[in-house]
C-alpha cells in the first residue's frame, strides 16, 4: 500500500521533490520506492522528461485502481474499528445550506443526546460537492434534494419540504389571503445568491408564473438573509421550516405555492454502513417525524439503512 500512496503523491504534485515532502520521506526514497513499483509491474507508470511529472497511459489506467483500493481499504479499517454497541464511532455529514439553518442544529443535538460517544464531522457545501464527496468516500451521509443523481449515489426521501414568502412581524400589512404570485412583481426582494440550489428552485417558480422579480439584495449566507429581512421591509423566500425557527419572521401564502421539493439521504452505493450510519438516519427519520414534517420518507426504516432510491 506505500507504493501505491506514493506514485499517487506524485501524480497529485507532478513533481519528486513537493510528493516528498507531503510524504514526509525523502526525494531518493521516493523515486527508489517508484521505480521498484514499476519494475514489479513491469511497466513505466511515470513520464519524468517533462518539466512535471506526468503519468503514462497506462499510469493513468493504475493510479485510478489504486485509488479505488486504498478508498475501499480506508472503509475496512473503519468498518474494522467500527464500535457496534454505539460507545465510539464517528460519522461524516455534508449539507446543503439551508439545512444549517433549521435542520443541522436539532439533528446534532439528537445525536449527541442518544449517542455521546459519536464524533460528528459536519462540511456544508453545495449540492454536487456533497455527492463528489460521498463518491470519493470522504463523506458518509448527505442530505440534500432529490435528484438526478451522478452514477453511483443512492438517494432515499426524508421529507417534502415546503417554501414560501417572508417577511419581518409587522413590516408590510398582511394580505388577507394569499398573495397572487404577480403581485411578487412589486414586491423588493432579498434572495439567495445564485450558488444555492433554492435560489434556482425560486428562479424556476417566478419564471414560469412571468414574474420579473425586483431583487434588491442577494447573499449568501440564510443567517444575513434573515437578518436583512426582519431588520427590514423587503421579503424573502426561504422554506417554511425556517420561519418556524424565527419568530420575528411571517409567512405569507402565495398564488399559486411554489413547488414543494423532497430533502433525501445520500450515499454512495455499496458503500459500507458504518453502525453511527445507520444510527444516524434512524434518527434522522424519527425527528423529522417528531417536529411534524411532511410528506414521503418519513417512516424509519426497519433495518436501519435508506429505503430504495426514487430517482
């Protein structure tokens, strides 16, 4: 397994010198222990006449086995030390966003609260680095929006999410029944920035309604969009679970609704299921369940892993 860190640390840096010192080993060792790889192999796997190194063609078809058999040992040892009775273990989450803002914080603390002796390694990014990331095995479970999904990601639904407009307690009148979606036309708007999937899903809504948005404010946190609009007269859109989190911020019903959309679990298929996995969305699932959320997945599973993917 070292020579295969090490011809992956040179392809990763192009260069003896800089693989040598990420190593932590010196340059002649490195190329001695490079070189034997290849005479077992029988094969050149390096190209050193350029200025970087490069891998050779049939380097290439190599290093992608080999990444793919340190990825799977990596999941052995993990599965090795892998504690069952839920005293250790460790889970690795990615979400999207919006899910920081009203659905992070009470699933940690459920965590914590049943299992203590879980670590809990949380990344917030977006939708298609969290399926990078569950394919190259560096993150356990994902919570995002339903599909499509790459090759590879299995998805199961957890709940239908629903959005809708916000404004500050007191800051505009409030209709007297829902607000028809054109009348958004005159409205001025603080929206996600374009990098959030929510912010397409609302793009997508107001587009097919003909509905110019007036968008005087876009940011890219939810924590300064909920601040710019209860501090503020403009409106916003932001799933309804946020409003509950918030009790300055009022939902206003539109005509027509924008369009519900269903939060899954993601992981990668085939991918073993550690016992803090499968802790982790049996959880999920009762809590989701627990604080009154709508729609398909909402049933535990009873082996302890996601139900079959939708898509």
């Amino acid at each position: 397994m070292r020579h295969l860190r090490y011809l992956l640390a040179v392809a990763e840096h192009g260069n003896f010198t800089r693989a040598a010192e990420a190593l932590h080993i010196s340059q002649p060792t490195l190329s001695q222990q490079v070189r034997q790889l290849e005479r077992t192999l029988g094969v050149q796997l390096l190209d050193r006449t350029g200025r970087t190194v490069r891998l050779t063609d049939a380097g290439a078809v190599y290093a992608e086995h080999a990444r793919r058999a340190l990825r799977d040992l990596a999941a052995a040892e993990r599965a090795v030390h892998d504690v069952q009775d839920l005293a250790g273990g460790h889970l690795r989450l990615g979400v999207t966003p919006t899910f920081t803002a009203y659905l992070v914080g009470p699933l940690a603390a459920e965590l914590h609260a049943r299992h203590p002796g879980i670590g809990l390694t949380l990344t917030e990014t977006t939708q298609d680095r969290v399926e990078a990331a569950l394919l190259a095995d560096e993150l356990d479970i994902g919570i995002a929006f339903a599909g499509p999904h790459p090759p590879g990601i299995a998805a199961s639904p957890l709940f239908t999410e629903t959005l809708g407009l916000v404004t500050a307690d007191g800051a505009v009148p409030p209709p007297p029944g829902p607000l028809p979606v054109r009348a958004l036309a005159d409205r001025r708007l603080a929206l996600l920035s374009g990098d959030f999937a929510t912010r397409a899903h609302i793009d997508a809504y107001l587009a097919a309604h003909r509905v110019a948005p007036r968008i005087a404010v876009e940011a890219n946190s939810i924590q300064a969009l909920t601040e710019i609009v209860r501090r503020g007269p403009l409106a916003t859109v932001l799933p309804d679970a946020i409003t509950h989190e918030h009790p300055h911020l009022v939902p206003v019903p539109l005509d027509p609704p924008l369009p519900a959309r269903t939060v899954t679990l993601l992981h990668r298929q085939g991918a073993y299921r550690s016992a803090a996995a499968r802790a982790f969305v049996r959880l999920a699932h009762d809590l989701v369940r627990a604080r009154g959320y709508t729609g398909t997945g909402t049933d535990t599973p009873t082996d302890g892993v996601t139900a079959p993917p939708t898509e």
